[in-house]
C-alpha cells in the first residue's frame, strides 16, 4: 500500500514469561513453559486450574497507592508495557516531540472482568449498596487503557481501543500502522493487554470445555499442533510498541527494530467459536497482508502462529498456511509462542508481535514446545521449530491472530 512508511522504534512488555523485553526474549529463546496451576482465585471448582500468570508481580513498583485504584489488572499491564516502549524509543521526557502527533491505539478483548466481577459480586452480597465505586466505570471499560496512556504522558493524537476478541491487538497495530500511513500521526503506541484469570474468565472458557485440563502437569499443557493437546492455556499481560513514520524516526535519531509493512484482515463468515475448517479466512487475512504489504509468499521466513493448543483451530491454521504459500511453506519456520506464555486473548497479538520482533532483530525463532507427536493432520514435513529455538537471518515475519467471531488478522513486519 502506498503511504508513508512506519518502523519500530520501542518495545514493551510484562507477562507471564518476564517483566521487561529482556526477560521475555531470553524466556522465549530457553523455550520456559509459564504455566502453573493457579494462585489468583480459587479454582477448584474447574475443570481447568492452570494459567500463565504474571509472577511476582508488586504494583508498588509501578503505581502509587491512589494511582493504582484507578486501574484494572489490564489497564495496569497497558501502563507498564507502554512506559517501557515510551522509554526504549526515547520520548518519556522528550520536549522535542509534538504530542499532538502522537496517539494511542491499544487492543483488549474483555477489559476490565475482574473490575465487573468483584464490583458485581460486591454489590449483589450487600457489601456496597447501594452504592458503587466511583472507580467502577473508569476501570472497568475496554478504552481507557488508551485514555490512561494519553493523559498520563499528554498524547492528544487519535485515541481509542479496538474489541475483536483474540484478535484486538492486531487490529490495533493494524489502524495504528494505517493511521500513520494516511497522516493522521506522526506516532503511535500501541499494542494490547488482558487480565481475564479471573472466576468468570477461566470459568466461562471452562464451559466451553476450552481450556486444557492437563491440571497436573501444567508446564506441558500448553502444546500446539501436538496431537494430544486439548485446549488452550490461559494467560495474562500486556505489550506495547512503539509504530513510527519513518523520517520522522531518522530526524530525531531513534533506534529501530524494523518496518512495519502491511496487516490483513478477514471473516470466517462460519461459526461463532469454530474456525472455518479449511482456514479460508485465515488464508484470507494472510494474503492481504501480502498484498498490502507488496510482498510474495516467498518473501516470508518466519510465521508466528495464532496456535492455541486446540483440536480445530491448529489444523485449520496449517490448512490456510499450506493453501497460500504451497511449496514455500516448507522452507520457513513456523511455531505457536503460545506453548510458552499461554493466550493473552486480547493481548496475545502484541506480546507475538513482540517475537517476531526478536527474530527479525537477533535472528532468533522462538520453539513451539511441549510437542512430543505431532497431530497426524498436519503436515510432518512443516518445519514447526519443534521444541528449541532455530537461529537464522529472517528477511520478514509474520504474526496471526484469529478470534471469536471468526475475525482474523495477520501483520508483517520486515527488517530495514
């Protein structure tokens, strides 16, 4: 698509494989599984007691005590994914930057659950009627995490969040990266966060009978395209990065990670939950991507799959993989981060934005792990980075994220 271009010049993140960029990248390339059995709330009563939480997490040191009774469990990873990307681009503290330029475009699926629930439950027990936290709205809604980031740091560019289950954060990168494209910003953050292990959030996937249930072994729960996986983990965290046009990066001497050139998106038009079985749309999203970002099939090295451990969403993925790139599917890597850090739902799209990141930035694919036989409908011959990290030169990457819906999305990112 022609328009300005648009790079990468900060990153940010916490969940549950680190509090910073550097732990996560280091997690990611030792192949850590994150999941454990869950301390949050009492799971007992589920069918699923495992989740990749965020560990030894102290909101002290972050927020002050008045700061942080403004802020769900996910607007808080939001604010400390986007300090960490504001900084490592170099604008916290920058009076050379034009803030009216800069504007936030963040992804959540759910918002604030563990808000609603807890006011909710409050309330229905008696222990606030009949009044309600002045807070309950602020922290609850899906959009303040975009608006807490731009009052805090005086962003007065386009401002707002994108809900498309699973795959919200891709449709954030995917309007950030169009909205500097058209000259609306000069820079956005953006990315996406979730906090949804919560009774509803791990109760509600329960009935669904979505979730793993490998409770006693929860490191090896999580393990796409294995054949004996079934369902997904869940997870929770944020990440953020910063999307630049590009000579306004060169002008002020920023660091950049690589370009961001093209993002696809598309419905399944099929089922509320299931994926279409032959990943039509998938394939869909995946070639407007291409085209968008003027590419060819041949021009991808590295896929980071949507693949989250389920019995139909992993084939189908393969599926539209294989339709699209025919032979040349066999000579890139693919593999599902997911296995590690379980599924952000809304904000699994930044946190594996962030890993292709990594292997177009250090030549390092993270594995999929925990994968012991591989589905006999998938194709043996797909290099799956089975369970170690591959090291190589990765020209362009790749990030899929599908939700509920049937929405799905694919961005690329290539090396400058």
């Amino acid at each position: 698509m022609a328009g300005r271009r648009v790079v990468v010049t900060g990153i940010g993140t916490i969940n549950p494989l680190g509090h910073s960029i550097e732990e996560y990248f280091a997690n990611l390339e030792k192949g850590v599984s994150a999941a454990t059995e869950i301390t949050l709330f009492d799971a007992s009563k589920f069918r699923s007691r495992i989740a990749c939480e965020v560990k030894d997490y102290d909101w002290s040191r972050y927020f002050d005590r008045k700061e942080v009774r403004k802020y769900d469990r996910f607007a808080q990873w939001a604010m400390i994914s986007a300090d960490e990307a504001l900084r490592d681009a170099g604008v916290v503290d920058n009076d050379t930057i034009d803030k009216e330029r800069v504007g936030v475009v963040w992804g959540s699926g759910t918002g604030g659950t563990t808000t609603f629930y807890e006011e909710s439950k409050g309330y229905i027990e008696g222990n606030y009627t009949p009044r309600f936290s002045p807070f309950f709205v602020p922290r609850m809604v899906v959009d303040l995490a975009a608006g807490f980031i731009s009052i805090k740091y005086g962003f007065m560019g386009p401002n707002y969040s994108t809900v498309s289950a699973c795959a919200s954060s891709n449709h954030a990168m995917i309007d950030a990266l169009n909205l500097i494209r058209w000259g609306k910003a000069d820079m956005i953050v953006t990315g996406g966060s979730e906090a949804s292990i919560n009774d509803p959030g791990v109760g509600s996937f329960c009935g669904m009978q979505a979730l793993s249930t490998y409770n006693d072994d929860p490191a090896h729960a999580s393990r796409p395209f294995d054949k004996d996986r079934n369902g997904f983990v869940i997870g929770e965290g944020g990440g953020a990065l910063i999307f630049e046009e590009l000579e306004h990066a060169q002008k002020r001497g920023a660091k950049i990670y690589c370009e961001v050139v093209g993002g696809g998106m598309s419905a399944d038009a099929y089922h509320m939950t299931a994926p279409h079985p032959e990943g039509k749309g998938a394939m869909m999203a995946m070639r407007e991507a291409l085209r968008d970002a003027e590419l060819e099939p041949e021009d991808i090295d590295y896929i980071n799959a949507h693949g989250t451990s389920t019995n139909l969403g992993d084939v189908a993925e393969i599926k539209a993989i294989q339709s699209l790139f025919g032979e040349h599917a066999y000579t890139m890597n693919i593999s599902s981060t997911k296995s590690m850090t379980g599924h952000l739902l809304g904000g699994t799209a930044a946190i594996e934005a962030l890993a292709c990141v990594m292997a177009i930035s250090r030549g390092v694919i993270p594995p999929t792990i925990n994968v012991e036989n591989v589905d006999p409908e998938i194709d043996p011959k797909l290099n799956l980075t089975l369970n170690k990290a591959a090291y190589r030169e990765v020209r362009c990457a790749l990030s899929n994220t599908f939700g509920f819906g049937g929405h799905n999305s694919s961005i690329i990112f290539r090396k400058m």
